[in-house]
C-alpha cells in the first residue's frame, strides 16, 4: 500500500513540477539571449560613423599597365 501511494505521488507531483521548472529555465535563456541582441546593436549604433584602420598596405606604384596578348578571331 506504501508502494502503490508512493507511485502515485510520483506520477501526479513530478510532471507539473519538470514543466514549471523547464519553463522558468527556457524563460531565463530567452530574456538573456534579447539582452544580449540589445546590447549588440546598441554598441554597433555607437561604432556607427567611427573607421578604425589597423595596417595601411603599401602602395606599389611600380605598375605600367598589363602585358599585350595578341589574338586571332575565330569563325565558327
């Protein structure tokens, strides 16, 4: 008799207690993953406007112009 009220504790208190736990938890992960959304556009609104420039690459002004390939045309 024991087992049997035991069981059934189990089976009526256990199921509606995981879903109000797996709701606080998916609730917390939620309102944390907008916070972090806001944030992020909230810091690329500031860097708005603002170029930074690590390395400026040097400049090769040794360039004339391409090499000349000449060519024939081809009829079908």
């Amino acid at each position: 008799m024991k087992f049997l009220l035991t069981l059934i504790l189990i089976f009526v208190l256990v199921p509606p207690l995981l879903r109000l736990a797996l709701r606080l938890f998916i609730s917390k992960q939620v309102s944390k993953a907008q916070r972090q959304v806001f944030e992020q556009q909230r810091e690329a609104q500031r860097r708005t406007g603002r170029v930074n420039v690590d390395q400026v690459p040097p400049r090769k002004d040794s360039f004339r112009g391409g090499e000349y390939v000449d060519y024939e045309e081809v009829k079908d």
